[in-house]
C-alpha cells in the first residue's frame, strides 16, 4: 500500500511512536462484522464487539447478497467502530428523543439509531443525494421499524423546523483516512486540498442544520478519517462559534481507543475496526422558538382497510395515507409525522403498508419486513428452501404456492422476506424490482449465513 508522504506526516505527528505498528495494520485485512436487529432472536457463536451490544466480529466475510435473512433485516453489515454509536446512546440519552440522522445512507447508523434509542423516540434518517437516499429507504424498511421517517433534503431545509430535534447524529463526509485499507480508491483521492475542502463542507453543514437542535440537545460528530482539521479543529469551532459544550465518555482502557482533548479516535492498529473520530457535544447556545403548527393534523390523512387493519397490533395504532399508498403509524407520533409531511415530503414514513389499485390493495414488502408481522397469525405463509429463497429474492415465480387466490407471506427459516399473489395456476412474485439480487447463481445457491435463528 503506497501511502501519500502528507498523510505519513500528519498521521506521525498523531501516533509518534505507534506509527510502525499502524502502518502494519494497514496491511492486514479488515475485520468483518454484524450488527443484530432486534426484531428477531438469534444465536451467534463470534467474538462480541465490546462497545456494541448486538455486534458481533465474523469469522471470515462470507457472500452476504446469497443470504436471505439478510435481506429479511435479520442482521446489518457494519464496521465495527461506528457501531460504539451504540454506547453512546445507551450510556447518555436514555429517554424519549426526536432525532435526525443528517447524513444517514446507506443506513448503518440509523438503523443502529433504532435499536439503541428509548423505543418511543422518533428517528428522521435523512440523505442529501436522491439515489443513496433510495438504498437509505430501502435498508430502514428492511429494518422493520414504524419509528421512522427517511427524507431527501439538504441540512439547511431542516431550518423550517427550529429546534424540533433533541438529537442530531452527523457522520459528515469526510476525506476518508479511517477506509485506506478497505478502499484503496480512498488513497488516490486523498491530498492536502481535499482536507481542507472537507473541512469547510463540514462545517457548513453543522451550521445549516444547528437551529434545528434544541438547546440543551445532544449533537454526536463523527468522521472515518484521523487528521485534526476535520476533528479537532471543527470541535472547537463548533464549541466557540455555534455553542457548545463536550460531554466526557467514560470508555474502558482494554478497547484501544485513543482519547484526545475534543473527541475519541479509533486507530487500526490499537481499537478492532476501522479509522474513526467520534464526539459528543450538547448546545448550550440559545435556540430559536419551535415553530407552532397552525395547521395542525391537516398534513397527515387517516384511512380505514379492513385487509390492512389486521395487522395493527391495537387501538393506539393508525393508518394513515399519502396518495394511493396506506402508512401504519403509532399514534404517539401523530404530531410529528404530520409535520414531517408538511415541511420535508418524506420518501416513506411509518411502516409503508402497501398500495391501494382500484378495490385492490397490493401489500408492500416493507410490510412483510416490519416489526407489525409479530403481532399477525392471520396470514397464509410458504416457508422455502434457500435455493427457491434466493430465486424469490431475484425475482423470479416460485413453484410453491396453494389453490386459494390470495396474498401469501414468503419466508425463509419462518423469517418474513416478501409476498406473492397467488392466482391458482401460477404466482405473481410482488417482490420490489429495485431491491432484487443481481447476481447470477446459474441456480446453484452456496448458503452461508452468520445467524442461527431460534
């Protein structure tokens, strides 16, 4: 690995004399790892990710795509230093929180965000660019969550709503340092210039999304590089020109992590993942006045459908309607989703139910998928193999199905993957065309999966 004599330089006057043993770290292979959704029990014989508590290292990485639960939500591949998101959040805010994840694709921390928060919390997962915004929309349905809206705005939109967020997460773009062993594109991008263009975006971006966060709200900052001009230095920016203050982290020694003045960094050669800055700071800046909605309910409309109110698991639930497409919803969250829908044209909000065509209602696969499934036995279900699994995952008719003309549930281990309509002779398969494998098995399906599912 050919690495620029600027980011040796840099990185030496961070790691003094640990810089060998970094170098050398380099140029071992990544660790592989998970993170466990909690919708679902599992057992996993791995090491335990000490800072996580669903987080497991992978023996060796394994083709996740062939894996059916992970397309089911079942589990989410992430690395293993951005999941002490989690400790932060279970050690530091324990309550209610209406939260944005600003800078949220492909969905790694919002979906973590939702297991770790107080369960009545509410998660915005937003993204600035559309076409990782859909992978974003795509990975929190799979998740299965009602919790949750996914937008597609840019930060200084979320000014329409002054001081709606308790909690804002920003993993901001960055120049990339903490993936040079994982992406070696990462190091032909990098140089001097990129830094400091980074370093400015970063700020900018904090900055247009501040009024959004009360005072006395909790900002978490993270980069996946190491140089302190997108670390440290934007820190004390945000403490002397936004407001606010860090909060003291109390860490274990025997992690690795390597604590400074402004934050907590995560070495490869110290720490069992990848390159990582992560802070925590609460606004001690006055904050402008929350905006009162005058228009109160009027964005969000309610709707009845007997197919779809089975699965409301009781009276504190709703359906609500955007279009021609049906949202379950928890009705605690009435007054946010309604402005929500107001100031942002949120791509998906709630469970997205499915779609009504004429006096037909076509049940979407974020449905299948979400954490309602528990509470229905009403429904008619074909559990498959994997090979016929992965055919389903691909798109193509399964050759299982029964006589009765109805939606039935397909599963695989009994875990919920989509739904086909079965039409007697044969099966439509309603499994969303923009999610569906890719690759080429040639029928032949290798199973490997990291979960034992009880």
């Amino acid at each position: 690995m050919f690495l620029p004599l600027t980011f040796i330089e840099q990185t030496k006057s961070l790691l003094h004399e640990e810089w060998d043993a970094f170098a050398d770290a380099l140029q071992k292979p990544a660790p592989v790892s998970i993170r466990l959704n909690d919708k679902w029990n599992a057992s996993l014989p791995y090491d335990h990710i000490a800072w996580c508590d669903s987080g497991y290292y992978l023996p060796k990485r394994i083709i996740f795509t062939l894996d059916p639960l992970f397309h089911a939500g079942a589990y989410y591949v992430q690395e293993a230093s951005s999941q002490f998101l989690d400790y932060i959040i279970k050690h530091h805010i324990r309550h209610p929180v209406i939260a944005l994840d600003l800078c949220a694709a492909p969905g790694g921390k919002s979906t973590l965000l939702l297991n770790a928060l107080h369960p009545s919390s509410f998660l915005v997962s937003n993204e600035i660019i559309h076409s990782r915004a859909n992978i974003l929309s795509e990975n929190i349905q799979k998740w299965g969550n009602s919790n949750v809206a996914v937008t597609n705005r840019q930060p200084k939109d979320f000014q329409r709503l002054p001081s709606l967020f308790d909690l804002l997460v920003i993993d901001v773009p960055c120049s990339g340092e903490g993936m040079f062993r994982k992406d070696p594109d990462a190091i032909q991008e990098w140089s001097p210039s990129n830094v400091a263009q980074c370093a400015i975006r970063q700020r900018d971006i904090v900055s247009d999304a501040w009024d959004a966060l009360k005072e006395g709200g909790w900002l978490i900052y993270s980069t996946c590089t190491y140089n302190q001009e997108e670390n440290e230095k934007n820190i004390r920016w945000i403490i002397e020109e936004l407001g606010a203050e860090r909060i003291n982290i109390t860490i274990d020694d025997t992690w690795g992590i390597t604590v400074s003045d402004e934050g907590y960094r995560f070495f490869p050669h110290k720490a069992r993942g990848e390159g990582l800055f992560i802070t925590l700071l609460r606004k001690t800046a006055t904050a402008p006045k929350a905006s009162k909605n005058k228009m109160a309910h009027h964005g969000l409309l309610f709707a009845q459908h007997d197919y779809a109110k089975q699965f409301l698991p009781d009276q504190q639930w709703g359906i609500g309607k955007t279009g021609n497409f049906l949202f379950a919803f928890h009705k605690q969250y009435q007054e946010i989703i309604t402005q929500i829908i107001q100031a942002y044209s949120p791509l998906f909000i709630g469970t997205l139910m499915g779609e009504i065509k004429g006096k037909d209602f076509i049940p979407h696969t974020a449905l299948a998928l979400s954490k309602l499934m528990l509470y229905t036995q009403k429904v008619q279900t074909i559990d498959l193999d994997v090979s016929e699994a992965v055919r389903f995952l691909q798109k193509e008719n399964i050759s299982q199905f029964n006589e009765k003309k109805e939606y039935q549930l397909i599963t695989f281990r009994h875990i919920p993957l989509g739904w086909i309509k079965n039409l007697g002779s044969r099966s439509n398969n309603l499994y969303p065309s923009a999610w569906h494998i890719r690759m080429k098995t040639n029928g032949a399906t290798i199973y490997e999966s990291p979960l034992l599912i009880s």
